[in-house]
C-alpha cells in the first residue's frame, strides 16, 4: 500500500520507458569497470557519497563518455526515491541527465550504430520521463516514452546478446502486457506503443538476473516487484528479497518488500521483527528511510501487536502510523489511513470506547474503500467489534 499512486506512476512509466540500468561492457579499462560495479553496489545499499565519489573517477577518467555521467545521474535518482516528496533534488537529475543524451547525440552524429551512445541516451531519456511521470507531467512523459523505445529497441537489435539490454526490454514485454489489465486509465497510453508479451518479458527478466554484468540487482529488484504484485508468487518473491536484503542490508525499499513477503506467507513473527527494523531506521533518521518508511513499519507493528493481544501498544503504534499518514496522503486516504483507522475503531471497541469506535469507522467510510474496510466499518458501526 506504500506510496500507491506514486507506485502506480512509476510501474506505468516502465511500461513506457525503460531501461533502468546501463551496462558498462564498453569501457575498455578494467580497473574502471571495477570502480562503476563498486558504485553501483553503493548506490543500492544507500551509500551515495561513496558512489559519487567513485563515479567521479569514471569521469575523469574519460570526460566525454556518458557512462561515468549515467551513474552519477543514478545516484541522485535514489535520492530522490529515498526522499520522495522533496522536488528540491529534481532539477539537478534532469540537468544531469541532459549531460548525458548531449554526449550520446554528439557520439551518434559521428556513428548513428554506437551502441554504449544509443543506449546511455535511450536510458536517460527513459528515467527523465519517470521522473516527469512521479511527479504526474504526464504529456512530457509520454513523450520521453515515445523517444526512448525506438533508441533501447535498436541498441537490441545491434547487440542481441547483451544481457544489460536485455533487461530493458523485458521490462516492457512484462509491463506492456500486465499495465494495461490492471490499470485501464493507461490503455490510452499505449495505443501508441506495440503490444506486450508478458510470459516471454518474465523470461527476459530472469535472463538478466542470471547473466547481466550491471544490471542484475534492477533485474532482480524488478521481477520482486512482479512476483509479489502481479504473479502472487510470493516464495520466488521471497527468495528474491530475502537475497537482495543480503547483499544490500541498508536499501529500504529491499527490507520492506522482504517485511512484506513473510507476511504473504503469513511468517507475521518474522514480519514484524523486519519492520521494527524499519522503524529503528526510520527513528533514527538513517539515510533513506523516509516518512513512507516509518509509516510502514508502524502500520504492520501495530497490526502485529493487536493480532496477539498487545492492544495498548497496538494503540501506540497504529496512531502514529495515522498521523505520518496525515502527513503524506495528499492524494486522498491511503490503505494505509483506512485500514489504520479501522483497527483504532476496533481497539477502541474492545476497551469500551464506544463512541470513540463509532467515530472512527465513520472515517474510514469516508474514505476510498481499501480490502473490506467498509463492509467491516459498517459491521462493527451495527455491532461493536468484539475479539473471538
């Protein structure tokens, strides 16, 4: 429920966009090469000062390569993610990544067949438009989509092997054929986009999280994302979390997805141990664990303490968890909201708060209806909420 109109914008920008990582196989020192892995694994585990400071080097090392430019732009791309309502940080992505296509055009004029120009260009074109999308410029974002698929489709075609490029591709195979089901306000979208393919993008996906050199920790980021959302695998999306958090213990948004999982699979005791981490971060204020973060956490906590009777710490929890949602649903209740305010009704209910309970379930009625929020709310406004 996290972040879901801002989920949904970026799931439909991929459908559109791509690619979200760029290989490297054409720099031609290694020890170079070394510095962009290095950098990339920083960026993951939320470690940004030390990845700039090795793409930096990238940099010098070759002024007029896009590569070292792409990465830097990477980096300030999850900054913006770990911190996602401050737009302060905007500009500077899109002036980096203007950096970049200036290169690759420049490189292009010379040979329209440069593989490494067509590909940086095809991906700073696409992560331009996902900005553009999160922050809902929906027409420049289209328009970034309508550039940038013609771009990757031809680095593709030029270098069929690659398992980097692969990645972009199966990512719009899968979205191109999943988006448009589950969210029709994008079919429109795509009437200017070929179809979709999803079985074979799923393949493609688990191609370039085996094989890719840089682009196996997006591949693999991304089909967590579709096993848990879309496939209801939760085991593979488990196995897949349960890696990543390994490798990458820092990345907020790979500890939520494997606090999620074994709450798919109904493992709530480790579930909760994940998001009292989350909210250890959170209180703290460790870098990239933001307000959605600690809302999060606090939600399920709080969900976590009911389920086994801790109902005053319950209470605690769900409320605080209610008031960051206060804070950051400016498009309207989240599930989050709804559901919170639920259980307080419930709490409120089982230490005889009636008219406390009453108010609350009147709120989530007014609100969007989230699982069964208001068959429940309307149940427990008839008959107070009692545990069996």
């Amino acid at each position: 429920m996290r972040r879901c109109s801002a989920r949904l914008r970026t799931l439909i920008l991929a459908t559109l966009l791509l690619p979200v990582s760029a290989p490297a196989q054409w720099i031609s020192d290694p020890a170079i090469e070394k510095k962009i892995q290095r950098g990339i694994d920083y960026i993951y585990n939320i470690q940004f000062d030390k990845a700039d400071s090795l793409f930096a080097d990238v940099v010098r090392w070759d002024p007029q390569n896009p590569a070292g430019y792409f990465f830097e732009a990477m980096t300030q791309w999850w900054r913006i993610l770990t911190n996602f309502d401050d737009e302060s940080q905007d500009q500077r992505f899109y002036d980096m990544l203007d950096k970049v296509i200036t290169l690759c055009e420049e490189r292009l004029d010379k040979n329209p067949n440069d593989v490494t120009a067509l590909f940086f260009k095809g991906g700073a074109v696409g992560f331009r438009g996902r900005l553009r999308a999160n922050r809902s410029k929906w027409v420049g974002a289209a328009n970034d989509g309508l550039v940038a698929l013609p771009i990757v489709q031809k680095a593709y075609k030029l270098d069929p092997t690659n398992y980097d490029v692969l990645l972009g591709i199966g990512i719009y195979n899968y979205y191109a054929d999943v988006i448009p089901d589950e969210y029709p306000i994008v079919k429109p979208f795509m009437l200017f986009f070929p179809s979709g393919d999803r079985k074979k993008g799923l393949q493609q996906l688990e191609e370039a999280a085996k094989h890719a050199r840089y682009a196996r920790v997006e591949a693999n980021y991304f089909l967590l994302q579709n096993y848990f959302l879309y496939e209801k695998n939760f085991t593979k999306a488990l196995a897949i979390a349960v890696e990543l958090n390994r490798k990458f213990p820092q990345n907020p948004a790979f500890q939520r997805y494997l606090g999620r999982c074994y709450i798919s699979l109904g493992r709530l005791g480790e579930a909760n141990d994940v998001f009292l981490e989350v909210e250890n971060r959170f209180r703290k204020k460790q870098t990239g664990y933001d307000i959605y973060d600690g809302r999060e956490a606090y939600y399920y906590i709080g969900k976590f303490d009911f389920l086994t009777g801790k109902t005053d710490q319950a209470l605690r929890n769900l409320c605080i968890s209610d008031s960051l949602s206060k804070i950051v649903d400016k498009d309207g209740a989240s599930g989050f909201m709804s559901l919170t305010d639920l259980m307080i009704g419930m709490i409120y209910d089982m230490q005889n708060k009636r008219e406390a309970a009453i108010e609350q379930y009147k709120k989530v009625l007014d609100m969007k209806e989230f699982e069964n929020s208001h068959r429940d709310a309307e149940q427990y406004l008839q008959q107070p909420y009692r545990r069996k």
